[in-house]
C-alpha cells in the first residue's frame, strides 16, 4: 500500500492533536513517512481516507518538514539547513523589518501550542520553583525596547576572505545581524518571583528545541546579566507577538551579547549557586586559539559580550554603474552609541567622515551614508567605527578555531562599470 498522500503541514497538525512532540514527529516520518506518524498517531480513519482519495502515482517519499516558517526567498540560505543570512542591501531604515531579520536555528523552528506553553524557573537559588502559563507572563509588567541582535559568527567568512585563514562552522559574511523592537517581561522579575537568591552565580536558559544539541539549546548568563532590567524574556518583536521562527511564544533578549545568548522556543529556567558549565560555554560558543586562554572548564575564551562592528549595505562582492550615488551600511557596539564611522577606498590610509549618522535609540545600531562619486574600475572600500566610549574597529584581530567575533574593518569589493 503507497504512503499516504497527505501534506505535512496536515500531518503534523493531526500529529499535535495527539501530543506527539517535533522530535517523534520527525522520527516517525523519516522512519516511515505519513503511514508511520498517523500508526503512531492511531489515525487510521485519517489514514484510510487519505489512501482512498490519494493518486496512484502518489510518491513514496515524504516531503521534508519546512525549517523555516517565513520565505527565504529574501535571504542567502546556507548549506548548514540552519541559518538564513539576511541581505543588508535590503535594508533601507534603522528597524529591520520581520520579512528580512535573519535567522539562525539549532533546529527546525518550532510550533510551539502556547495553551500547553509552560516556562519552569527552578534550581538551587531559587526559594520558590515556579511554572507560568503565557497569560501569566503576558500579565506581567512589561518593556519595550529597541536592540540590534547579532550572530556570534556573523562575518566568520572573513577570516578566510580577508586573513586566509578559514574557521568552521558556517560561513557567515554580513548578514548574521538585524535591529529590532522588542517587547517582554524584565527576567529578574520572573526570577524574583521564584524567590532568587543574593548568592545566585549564574542563571541557565533552555529552549524547547529537543533536536538541538544537549536535547535543548542553552546558554548561560551571569547572575549580574540576569538581574540586569533590560535582559529581557520577549514575546513580541516590531510591534507583533514574536514569530515562530524567531522563538514564539517567548525567548531571551540579552542586548550587547552574541546571539546564542538569546534563547528561542525558552522552556526552563535554572538559577545556580554554583558557575555552570555547558556545551555552548565549554568547546561551542568559546574563542579558541592561542590569543585566548582558557577561562574556568571552557577552552579558551567564552564569547559572551559582542564587539564593535560596521559593514556597507551592499552585496559582497558589490557591482555598480559608474554615477554619483550615496552609499549606506550599518555599525553597532555593545558598549555605548557609535560616535563615529569613517570610510576609505585606498586600503586605509586615508579615512574620511562619513555624512550622515543617525541617532541610536536604546541599543539600536546606528545608520550611516555618505555620497561617493567613482569612475569605472575596480574599488575595495573600508568603513571602521567609534563608540562614545573610545572603542574602534581594530586593524587586525587573532584567529579563533570557530570564527567568533571578526570585526576588522572590511575590504569590501566593488565594481564600477
């Protein structure tokens, strides 16, 4: 008898209704495709109709579960099934709009049933372990704020573009990065309600996406983060409840600290007494090489706070028509407003001012441009920034094993017919 012909996305909301999770979900329809998810289901009507209604040249082969929720078609969609690299060349404003803010997943995105939905705050620094329905956190004060959200690895194909030194894992240029608006609930509010304790070290966050390493993508944080009033569990982003793809019903927002610090899909919270030590704080999400001892159980430097970066909103490499025309790109640090941002076409010798700044809001990243006017030929221009605290775009940086945190200022190529 042919495999059912019947969609997954029916499949898997017949699946839901049976509790099954994403994990057995995809077990079962890899193993063996919808007869198998609807057995384990105990649909046999299902099955049955869909049988009798489906073509003779049904397929055998299931068609693959969707990752992503949104269209990829604006995006550059890596090789890793994981990550969609936004088009900086897109975006035209200071807010990233939802239709072009990347993504990057341990996971296929989750659906999460919000009315099943719970968040569990426990471990040994906290007095009183709790679990919150949505409606509890939505009923809790909340806050809004404006933050940009960068990939740790955003620019990691720079080391092999501009140094010659290629590092694993994907091979992000500039696109790992947009700026958004978000609205949630304070986590040190969530925390105190569980009772946290003054002696909390630090506080673990952990995502529901079992198919991810450690059956659940976690991060740590700093009890000092933690407690910070803009570290954030956000259920919207732009004004809207926050997408599917980018962690509904609720996630982490760590404004100033990588990505992966920012959990999707959040389903436990552990406060401990004790330092914790995980995959993404050990060997992942860790600078390794020899410009980076190891710090505590990691080998070598945990990457946790982001650096100050600026990159042109134009393809890489970029080609143009020979006119006057205004150029625009985008700088962001985790430490204080970008002040500056400065560009040069002769390999940085010389550095000019650029034009326009726009003010930044909160942790916004800040908008440049400035009016560029080259004859046909072949152009590298360079942008470097400035925050407010003295930090600049160094000249050159040590090479990490994973490609964390590249933020020379780069040589990006153009050219002008």
């Amino acid at each position: 008898m042919p495999i059912p012909a019947i969609g997954v996305a029916r499949l898997w909301r017949i699946a839901r209704r049976h509790g099954m999770d994403r994990r057995r979900f995809l077990r079962a329809l890899t193993a063996g495709g919808a007869a198998a998810v609807l057995a384990a289901c105990g649909e046999r009507s299902e099955a049955e109709q869909a049988t009798a209604t489906a073509s003779p040249l049904a397929t055998t082969s299931p068609e693959p579960a969707p990752a992503w929720f949104k269209d990829t078609s604006p995006f550059i969609v890596h090789d890793d099934g994981k990550s969609l690299e936004a088009r900086l060349e897109n975006m035209q404003g200071l807010m990233t709009p939802m239709r072009y803010f990347f993504v990057r997943n341990n996971s296929v995105s989750l659906d999460v049933d919000v009315e099943s939905w719970r968040l569990s705050i426990e471990g040994d620094a906290v007095t009183n372990p709790i679990q919150l329905t949505y409606d509890d956190v939505r009923t809790m004060p909340s806050r809004t704020l404006v933050s940009y959200l960068e990939c740790a690895g955003n620019h990691r194909a720079m080391f092999d573009l501009v140094k010659g030194q290629k590092s694993s894992g994907t091979q992000w240029k500039t696109g790992g990065v947009g700026n958004g608006e978000w609205t949630g609930v304070p986590l040190r509010d969530v925390l105190r309600l569980s009772g946290v304790t003054d002696d909390a070290a630090n506080v673990l966050l952990i995502g529901l996406d079992t198919e991810s390493p450690e059956e659940g993508f976690r991060r740590v944080l700093s009890a000092e983060k933690a407690l910070h009033p803009d570290t954030l569990l956000a259920y919207g982003m732009n004004g809207e409840l926050l997408p599917r793809d980018h962690g509904f019903p609720l996630r982490a927002l760590i404004p100033g600290w990588v990505g992966s610090t920012n959990v999707k899909w959040l389903g436990r919270i552990v406060a401990s007494k004790a330092p914790i030590w995980t995959r993404n704080n050990t060997t992942s999400y860790v600078l390794i090489g020899d410009a980076y001892p190891p710090e505590g159980e990691a080998s070598g430097k945990v990457a946790t706070t982001q650096v100050i970066k600026s990159a042109l909103a134009l393809p890489w490499p970029a080609e143009m028509v020979a006119e006057s025309r205004r150029l625009h790109g985008f700088a962001h640090s985790p430490d204080a407003a970008i002040e500056k941002v400065e560009w040069s076409v002769d390999s940085g010798r010389t550095w000019k001012p650029v034009e326009t700044l726009t003010p930044q809001v909160q942790y916004s990243w800040a908008r440049f441009e400035f009016g560029w006017h080259p004859g046909p030929g072949e152009y590298t221009i360079m942008t470097r920034a400035t925050d407010a605290a003295g930090n600049t775009q160094p000249e050159e940086i040590p090479f990490n094993e994973k490609g964390y945190l590249f933020n020379q200022p780069l040589p990006h190529p153009v050219r002008v017919t």
